[in-house]
C-alpha cells in the first residue's frame, strides 16, 4: 500500500465568526476534498465541509467522532496548516497522466539513455514546474521541451537539459 503523504490545501485565514476557513487547494478537483480524511503533519484529522468557493467548515476527526469548529479564534489557530491524504486514497490515473508526486524517485536519463540522476523533487513556485535531479539539487523545466518522456512504469524520465544549462557527470 502506498501511504505516501500527498498535499492537497493549506489552511488560510478565518471567514466570518463562526469558524469558517479560507482553504488553498492543490487539486483540479477541490469539492474532492469533501470526500477524505485530511491529515495535518501533527497527525491530527480533519473532514472538510465547503460552504462556497475557497471557504470550508472543518471538523477535527477524533474517535469519538467529528467535531465541528464553530469558534474564531479555534480557526486562528489553524492558519498555514497543511492538509494532506495517503497517495493510496487518491483516484487512479489514466494512461500517460500521473501524479507530480508520482515522479519522486524515477531515474533521470540523458536522451542516450545514460542515468543522470535521480528526480528529488517537483517544484512549482508559480512561474511554472520544475524537476529538481539530485544529485546536486539541479533544475530543470518541466516541460515537453526538457522532458519529453515521462515512463513512470518504467520508472524513468528522458531529460533534455536547455541549451545554457550544462549536465556533468555520471548519477551516483
């Protein structure tokens, strides 16, 4: 089972008094969100409930069961929290789509095939995604362009380094 963590919102600031929250979503699909089990990195749980647009109840998710926050200053308290879910609870994909998350691990190839590295990280800062190889933290665009192929059966991406970015020795 794969029970890698994935990201899908960060709590934002309270809306109104009675403890509605702004959520930041990282999925195509936030009325998704509705249907989890969020886990925050403390391990605390949290079922989510959206009132309109980006603005949500939340109820923590103890074993006695859901207990709405109806208070303010309980969802100040939650502000830049990160809600995640297990990788294992997420739909499948369909051929040639995958997670970013999917990516993390897969061998970095040359277009001779040769290892270049290994992909670390899926980075996206807003200005577009990169790749992060490691080792050595270099970037890449994560493009058609630089990577044009993308086998996460066969466990590998093709990178295609821009012409002003220099790869130099062999993946360790």
């Amino acid at each position: 089972m794969d029970d890698r963590l994935i990201l899908m919102g960060v709590i934002g600031k309270p809306h109104g008094v009675r403890g509605q929250v702004r959520v930041n979503v990282f999925s195509e699909a936030p009325e998704a969100l509705e249907t989890y089990t969020l886990t925050d990195r403390k391990g605390r749980r949290f079922a989510l409930d959206w009132a309109h647009e980006n603005v949500a109840w939340l109820s923590e998710v103890t074993p006695a069961g859901k207990r709405r926050i109806t208070d303010r200053n309980e969802a100040e308290t939650l502000v830049n929290v990160e809600l995640f879910v297990p990788r294992a609870v997420l739909p499948e994909t369909a051929e040639e789509e995958f997670y970013f998350t999917d990516l993390i691990g897969l061998e970095a190839r040359d277009e001779s095939g040769k290892a270049i590295g290994k992909v670390a990280n899926v980075l996206d800062y807003g200005a577009g995604t990169s790749l992060e190889l490691s080792p050595g933290g270099r970037l890449f665009p994560f493009t058609k362009a630089c990577v044009p192929v993308v086998n996460v059966g066969g466990g590998f991406v093709t990178v295609v380094p821009p012409a002003e970015i220099e790869v130099r020795g062999e993946a360790q």
